[in-house]
C-alpha cells in the first residue's frame, strides 16, 4: 500500500487511496471506514507498530488519506527490499528485489495492497463486453521500470497482463499529433478472474466489487496466454513531436513504437514478443504515419493547422462532394481506402469517423469532442434525413491529409502510404524505430 499511494515526508507515511466516486456511495463509504477500522488498522500495527489515522472525503471526488508514523521496524523492511525510504514511492521504488522473492504467498499479499491501493475495479474497465471484466492498476508519473517489474511479478503468479497502456505518446495519443496533454498515467490490465485465482484484496469492500463484476459474466476464463504466444494486432500511430520527451525513460526517448509490446522489448523485458515484433517491423510502413491520422476541431483550429505545417498549406485543394452512402457501401464490399492509388489513399472508416465528428459536431451532439452513440447508426441517420450533404471533402493533389468540413467544423485524415513511410523509417538494435520528417521530395 505504501509502494502504490504512499508518501513519506520526515517520518511520516501518507497514503492516499484514489477511492474518488466510492465515497458518494453511503454504504460503500461506509464499508471503506470498516475496512479501514478493522483491517488496515491492525495490519500495521501488528506488522510495524504503526498508530494509524484517516480522513473521510470531504466529498465524493476526494482521495481517502491514511496517515502515520513510521517505525524502525518498517524503514528497515523498505530498505532490506531496495524501497526508498522517503518521496513519493511509487515514483522513484524499483521492486527488482521484490521480484526475486521465491515465496508466493508474501508476493500475493504485496500484489494484495497495490490492488488496494490502485487497483481500479469499477464496471467500466472491461473488454469490449461486460463478459470480460478487468482489474485495472493505475500508476501515476513516469516510473516505466516500475510498471514494467510488477507486470512481471503477476506474471510469475500466472496472473498475465491483459494489456498495459503505457505513459507515452504513441499510446495515449496514437492518431493526433496535437494533443499535448498525453500524460495520462499507466494502466496495467488483468482479467478479472484470472486475478482473484492467484491472488486478493486486503480491503473486503474491494473483493465485494470484483465479485459484483464477475457476476456479470456469463462464465468464467481462462488464464490469458503469456505474451510470447499471443496475437498481436497493429495498427497504424501517427509520429507524435514529444517522441523525444525528457519526461521519456532514455531506453524510449527518440523512438517510435507501434504497440505496447513494443515498449515492453525496449525497456528489455525478457517475455516480450521479439520474433513477433520483427515480424511487424519487416512491413513497418503499414504502421507508421508522419501525418495525423485522425484530428478533429472547428474549421479554423485545422485552418491553422494546416497553415503551420507548409507540406499540407502548400498543396492544392478539390472540393468533392460527401457522397456518404458511397463510401458506406465501398467498406462494406471490403475496400480499404479511398482515392487508392497503388496501395496508397485514405482510410474509409478514419473518413467515417471524421464525416461523424463533422456532423455530430454541428448537431451538438458530442460527449466533448467524441460523437455520442455508435457510428454505424448514427451515419445511417445522416444518410436518411440527408445532412451529410452538408458535408464535403477537400482532398489534395498529393497524398497529405485531406479535409473533412461542413465549413463549421473539420477533420484531418492522413492518408496510408506505406512504401513511401517504410523510408523514413532507421532501424535500430532490431526493434528500435526513428523515424524522420516527411519531405516535399519524398511525395
């Protein structure tokens, strides 16, 4: 618990217990206080002599705080387990020690309070389905070593990882080269079931949600296949400019990564999927995107984009009606792209998505920039009720992004052009991509 939201200033240990909308909920506030009160409580003061204290949140929205002294005792298991002593743990630890401990069981109880203490378990953490509910653990900052060890703690465990979403561009911020607030944290992903097999919660109002949330499966799972032996599906990521973040760990900083497995190899993770990896890299073209792939906003935010960037305001723009059920039908006889020219063009279902983000936008029908409801349906009202001739198409004479605008609100699709991406593209210690500036030469 310590290690996941603990901090320790000048003897004293603060955690704070990301519980947030549980405490809007009386009776589950309530079961937090209990398990707070009768079991936190006497573990550390068994363990460490640690006298606890808390504060319930002010509101519902608000961390829960438990606070204390630490004792020799527990300074002495920090240090004796390679733990700093003093900071914000989870931040600056390495648990390269606790990964080499032969018990399982005292790895199960250390997982058990990281699970408590960052382990998401609300409804909304699934696979596509309520059938596949996720135990979520969530980690702030940039402490990828970190993510990377307890991962493969679980692993050890049998407990594989059903995904990891690392702090880093090319994940938060795969088809949008302008979004600057990347930053979001890491996420390590469990099934749920596979969890609860290897190992628990100290804090029973915790163990009482995943069993509310494995109640709606149909059945039960089994343990997700080790990472050498799973499939990994690729999808094109644009090249983000903070690639080379300070913020980045040196192992990353300046690369370009298609998949979260592929963070996985930098950081030199000896389960990761190397042959797998190689495999995508041969045909790395496919996967790389010097443009943006998808970016949304009114007509005059993309106006200044494409001002700012002189190979998309150098170009020469024709106007083409959004002949919406056209495109519908051409993705559903299996085309890919539109405007295809030798395996090179535009992206039907990016072009969807954009024509939807237009529509939706000028609707006032968005959930902040992402239109509500599914996108099939909603595009078969537009083709019923006729707005999207609304709608138009500005595609250039080059392959660059084209424009989706209703003249209120536009979109930018890059287009596919794998041949030509595949040069940009230096290879490094096998896995390690850099991928430099697209030129007016190189079109």
């Amino acid at each position: 618990m310590a290690l996941g939201a603990g901090t320790i200033r000048s003897g004293r240990l603060r955690l704070r217990l990301p519980y947030k909308n549980w405490g809007t909920n009386p009776q589950v506030a309530a079961e937090i206080s209990k398990d707070i009160m009768g079991m936190v409580k006497p573990t550390f003061e068994q363990h460490y002599r640690m006298q606890i204290s808390w504060q319930t949140p002010p509101s519902g929205f608000s961390p829960w705080v438990i606070e204390t002294n630490t004792t020799s005792e527990f300074e002495v298991d920090l240090e004796e387990n390679g733990l700093p002593t003093s900071g914000e743990l989870r931040k600056i630890a390495s648990i390269s020690k606790i990964t080499e401990w032969s018990n399982d069981d005292h790895k199960r109880h250390f997982i058990a309070g990281l699970a408590d203490s960052i382990g998401s378990v609300r409804e909304s953490h699934r696979r596509f389905t309520p059938d596949y509910q996720i135990l979520s653990l969530e980690f702030k900052g940039d402490n990828f070593l970190l993510v990377r060890d307890v991962c493969n703690l679980l692993r050890s465990l049998n407990c594989h990882a059903d995904q990891i979403l690392w702090n880093h561009p090319n994940q938060h911020s795969g088809t949008d080269p302008f979004y600057a607030t990347w930053k979001k944290g890491f996420k390590l992903r469990v099934l749920m079931d596979n969890y609860v097999a290897v190992a628990s919660f100290l804090m029973r109002s915790k163990m009482r949600q995943s069993e509310r949330n494995l109640a709606l499966q149909s059945r039960r799972h089994d343990t997700e296949p080790a990472c050498p032996d799973r499939v990994i599906n690729i999808t094109p990521k644009t090249v983000h400019p903070e690639e080379g973040s300070d913020f980045l760990p040196v192992e990353l900083r300046g690369y370009h990564f298609m998949h979260n497995k592929h963070i996985c190899a930098a950081l030199g993770c000896e389960f990761a999927p190397y042959d797998k990896l190689k495999e995508h890299i041969r045909d790395v073209g496919k996967y790389v995107n010097p443009f943006p792939i998808l970016v949304t906003g009114s007509a005059r935010d993309i106006a200044r984009i494409i001002r700012l960037k002189p190979i998309m305001s150098s170009r020469k723009y024709n106007r083409v009606n959004c002949d919406l059920p056209k495109i519908m039908e051409n993705l559903r006889k299996g085309e890919r792209l539109l405007f295809e020219s030798g395996g090179a063009g535009y992206p039907i279902r990016e072009v969807l998505n954009a024509v939807n983000f237009v529509l939706a936008a000028s609707s006032g029908d968005l959930f902040g920039k992402r239109p509500r409801g599914l996108r099939g349906e909603r595009l078969e009202r537009f083709i019923e009720n006729g707005s999207y001739k609304s709608a138009h198409l500005e595609v250039p004479e080059k392959l660059t992004p084209l424009i989706v605008t209703d003249g209120r609100h536009s979109a930018l699709v890059g287009p596919e052009n794998p041949v030509v991406y595949g040069k940009l593209v230096t290879i490094e210690k096998g896995i390690l991509l850099k991928v430099r500036d697209i030129r007016e030469d190189d079109l």
